[in-house]
C-alpha cells in the first residue's frame, strides 16, 4: 500500500508511515455548522485527549519560549504528548513536536485546514536534544476538511523512524514504541483522535 499524496501533507521518502482518516455525512443544511464546531476542537490542542478517551494521549500547547498556551496553535508552537506508559526519560517522561506549518486550502468543492508537526527539543529545557521516539525526519499532519455531504478528519503519518539520538534507556523505549507505531498501534490511536473530533452525538 502506498501512501496518499494530499496537499499540505509531507513527501513520504522512507520508513513507516499511515493514513488515519474518519468520514461522516450530515445533512447539506447543518454541514457549515458542524465544520465550525469541527474547527474549534481541532484548534483546541490541549482539549483533544477529551475526544479521545482515558487510554489516549495527552496534548499540551507551548509557545516557542517554552510556556503552556491557552490559545489557538500557532507556527513555532510546541505541543507536549503525554503518551501512556514510560516516556522519555530526558524530557520527564513527554514528547515533544513543533508545529512547522498550518495551512488553509480552499476550492470548488471543499476547504481544509492542515497543521504538520515534527519531533523537536523540550522548549522548557536548553538540550537541543530530540525529546520523542520518532527521529526529526518524521512528521504528522492532522488535517480536517469540509465537502458539500461531509466532512473528514485525518492524521497522516510520513517518514517514521526510532530516534536514535538518546541515552542508551531511552533509545530502547524509543524503538520500542517506534516500532509499535509502525506496526499499527500509534493509527488506532489516531483513528480516536480523527472518530472523536467527528463525534457532535
């Protein structure tokens, strides 16, 4: 299987990758309105583990210096993932990812609004250290979109690899939990995030 090639979404060019996406119908009367319930939960980084459920991560937005944000994500912002089980042990047991883009795209038949991130340094801390069991070559791009019958949630997943640039501890649960992601486990997460943010029930 290949992987889609979807505007704003990063050039796969080697090891994993995934494409997460949840579609739902609703009538073209209450479509508009959904999408602006849909934009403010995807904008709500540190309210996204509520769509997902208790054995999901836990997000938190950071301002470039390193301070916790109660704010829409910005480029250069920072998001803190409190994946359950052990974490890293440099970064006090999170990873880290910067926001490196978030992109609005409109046409005839649809908008969308992409925002890829990409493993990064703890911005709390000064070690240039890549804080995430991913190396910095991978990205994740979460993605919604409206149609004129429904809308669509995605997270695709593009040039995963462990992160070997770690102590010797955390080099194991990086490719540990590297290899999990790639064998599936990290798209079942992700297919709550994309079924959640789409659930207005």
């Amino acid at each position: 299987m290949k992987p889609k090639q979807i505007k704003g979404v990063p050039e796969q060019k080697s090891g994993g990758f995934h494409d997460t996406e949840t579609y739902m119908k609703f009538e073209k009367a209450v479509i508009s309105v959904k999408y602006e319930t849909l934009k403010k939960r995807f904008f709500s980084v540190n309210d996204w583990k509520s769509y997902c459920g208790e054995a999901f991560a836990a997000f938190k937005l950071y301002t470039p210096n390193g301070n916790p944000a109660e704010r829409e994500p910005q480029k250069g912002d920072f998001v803190r993932i409190n994946i359950p089980g052990p974490g890293e042990t440099e970064a006090k047991g999170y990873d880290w990812v910067e926001i490196i883009d978030i992109c609005y795209y409109e046409d005839a038949h649809s908008e969308s609004i992409t925002m890829t991130c990409r493993p990064s340094q703890n911005p709390t801390d000064t070690s240039s250290h890549i804080a995430h069991f991913y190396s910095s070559k991978a990205t994740s791009t979460f993605m919604i979109q409206k149609y004129p019958t429904h809308l669509k949630a995605a997270v695709y997943g593009r040039n995963e690899s462990p992160n070997y640039n770690a102590n010797f501890i955390d080099i194991l649960r990086n490719v540990a939990v590297a290899i999990g992601g790639m064998l599936g486990i990290a798209k079942i997460q992700w297919k709550q995030l994309t079924n959640g943010l789409l659930d207005f029930d």
